[in-house]
C-alpha cells in the first residue's frame, strides 16, 4: 500500500435468521449512498475495535466483532475539499447481539436489513458487490 493511501475500517454487521444471514447497510450522510459504517483508524486502537465503534455510531448496532479482517477492498474517499483519493477498505465482521432504537447517528443516517445479496445490488462500489457476494457464499 502506498504512503498517501488512506484506510479505512468497516463493519459488516449481520445476524442470522431461520439459518440464513441478513447484513446492515447505512446511508451515507452527504449522497445517501448504501455503504458499510467504516472510518478511519485511531492511534492506539485496533483495526477491528475501529470497525465496532463505527457499527456502533453509524448504524446502532453492537455485538461480536472478529478480530481479523474478513476482505479488503479497493475504494475511493472523496475528502471535503471535493478531491477523490484511493482508498483501501478492510472489512471486519460483527455478529450483531443488540440493535439500539437510538444511537449518535440515527437522525443522520438510515439503516436497512437485507440478505447479502440485496445488498450487493443496493452498493455502488464494484468491491464492496464482491465481499457481499463471498460472504453470501459461506451460507450455501
């Protein structure tokens, strides 16, 4: 990975219902795409508690989160200044235990619940399609 590449820890929260998974998707705030809660990593912290608290904040959602990342992914990050900057996203699973009715960013953001392969329609990013689809794929 390149120096002036950003990372960026994400969650994919899911629970499983009748023996089939259903994963959490959250809007984005500025284009109210549907995207994974990530953010950015924090001296001290490591990457997957990185991705619980964001599940947290983001969707409302704790549990257990894996230690190691499940996928990573390539992206872009569009900074405030409007620039977009390459972008490697790792993914942490979090088998949600509780789902909170309020959380800090609720009125900012929607949360949904569909299968993975709801969500894989439902993403944008070509990257995010495929670690839906391989997480899909551990359930059939």
């Amino acid at each position: 990975m390149k120096k002036d590449q950003l990372i960026q820890y994400a969650a994919l929260c899911y629970r499983v219902e009748d023996g089939h998974p259903l994963v959490a998707l959250v809007t984005s705030r500025e284009t109210k795409r549907w995207i994974l809660p990530k953010g950015q990593p924090e001296k001290g912290v490591p990457p997957c508690e990185v991705a619980e608290h964001e599940a947290y904040e983001e969707a409302g959602l704790t549990g257990k989160v894996k230690r190691r990342a499940f996928a990573s992914f390539a992206s872009t990050k569009r900074l405030k200044t409007g620039t977009e900057v390459p972008c490697t996203i790792k993914v942490f699973l979090v088998e949600v235990r509780r789902e909170l009715d309020v959380w800090p960013e609720k009125h900012e953001r929607e949360r949904r619940w569909v299968t993975p392969g709801e969500a894989a329609l439902m993403v944008g990013e070509a990257g995010l399609v495929t670690v839906l689809l391989s997480f899909s794929a551990q359930w059939d």
